[in-house]
C-alpha cells in the first residue's frame, strides 16, 4: 500500500509541474499580445471595481511574478509589476481574476467565505503535518506503536484539512475567471478573440489548483498508508 501511495504522489508531482508549466506557457504566449483597449492591468481593474460599486477597494503594486492576490480583511488588491503596469491579455486578464475575488467578496460568495473561515486553522496544522509524521516513525522504531499510531492519525486529520482547503479553493478560482471574463466582455475592455486569449490564460491558472489538490490527496494517501502498514 505505501508503494502504491508514493507512485500516486510522483504521479501528482509531475501533474503539479505540467500545471506551472502550462501557467507559465500561457501567461508569456499571451504576455506579448496587447490588449486592443491599451489600459493597464491596475487600470481594467480600478474599472471593472468602479462599475461594480467597490471603489473602496484599493489596488497597490508588489514584487514578484504572478504574486497576485486579494486579501479580503484589508480589502487590498495586490498585483505583481508585469500585471499592475502591463497591457497586455495576461496582464489584464490576471489583474480582473482577483477583481473577481473582490465581487465574490462584495456578494458573500459563500466558497470564498468559507475558504477565508478555515484559513487560519489551515495555516497551523499544515505547518504541523510533517513534524508530527516524523515523530510518529521515530515513536515506532522505539516501538512506541500505540502514541506513533496516534500522531499518525493526528497528521492525517491536519492534512485532511488541507485537502479541504484545496478542494473549496478550486470553485472559488473557477468563479473568479468567470466573473472575471464576464466583466471583461461586458465593459468591452476585451473584444471576441481577446476573450478566449484570456480564457486559455486563467484556464491555465486553474490546473495549478487542481494539482495543488491532487499533491495533498496524494500526500493523505501517503500518511494512510503508513498508518495502515503499521
């Protein structure tokens, strides 16, 4: 059975790297195409924001690449330099993605809700998860089977809650590219073909969702598994 859950997390893993892979190939193919508004990325979000009635939504620029977020307790929408100053479909496309998050916000979207309820706990036990999985193996070489089981099953609870997270984080990112590509079309800041440049792009981002689930399945596959051959 181990042998088993270690081939289903190598499996997850190279999904995990096709995914960054396909983010990345889309975000440069569509990186050099301008959009046919020529606002900026910060631009089509302050606007899609305003139309929406969220003008105290603040957007500010950070470092990174495709760092971008939105952070619900400050109301703050962080774009990455290439997205903030950019104009093309990826920039543009991207900075509306977490305008998205921002609508969610405003309607109560009750994944995003959710998802912004269990994040604290989240951060915690899977911070926790490995330490206690070591523990638990040194508790068993010493023949401590009973207080080893039990850390084992602790640590697949706290990556239970992980695969919980990932499993809620993924509607709530499809939502967002929704919304986002709705606004986009609706506010005329894309035409028809810039539509599906921006489809692929936010289509692309959302693999990397999925296969941050199908690592922590994987990994909770795992720690059963050493539970059970124990």
């Amino acid at each position: 059975m181990y042998f088993i859950s270690i081939i289903i997390l190598v499996a997850a893993s190279i999904f995990a790297m096709y995914a960054q892979f396909k983010v990345n190939n889309a975000f440069s193919t569509y990186e050099d195409v301008p959009s046919s508004s020529g606002i900026s990325g910060a631009q089509a979000a302050r606007m899609i924001l305003d139309r929406n009635g969220l003008s105290d939504v603040v957007i500010k620029e950070i470092g990174g690449r495709l760092s971008d977020h939105y952070d619900p307790r400050t109301q703050e929408i962080s774009l990455s330099s290439d997205v903030y100053r950019g104009t093309s479909i990826s920039a543009v496309s991207v900075a509306t993605h977490e305008v998205g998050h921002a609508i969610q916000h405003e309607h109560n979207f009750a994944p995003l809700i959710f998802r912004n309820a269990i994040v604290p706990v989240v951060n915690l036990v899977s911070r926790a998860v490995w330490p206690l999985v070591m523990i638990s193996i040194f508790l068993m070489y010493g023949r401590n089977f009973q207080m080893g089981d039990t850390l084992l099953t602790v640590a697949a609870l706290a990556m239970g809650a992980v695969v919980l997270f990932h499993l809620i984080t993924l509607p709530v990112e499809l939502d967002a590219s929704r919304r986002a590509l709705y606004q986009l079309e609706a506010t005329g800041i894309f035409r028809d073909e810039e539509l599906a440049g921006g489809k692929r792009v936010l289509s692309a981002a959302a693999l990397t969702y999925l296969a941050a689930l199908s690592v922590s399945v994987a990994n909770l596959i795992r720690i059963l598994a050493m539970r059970s051959d124990n």
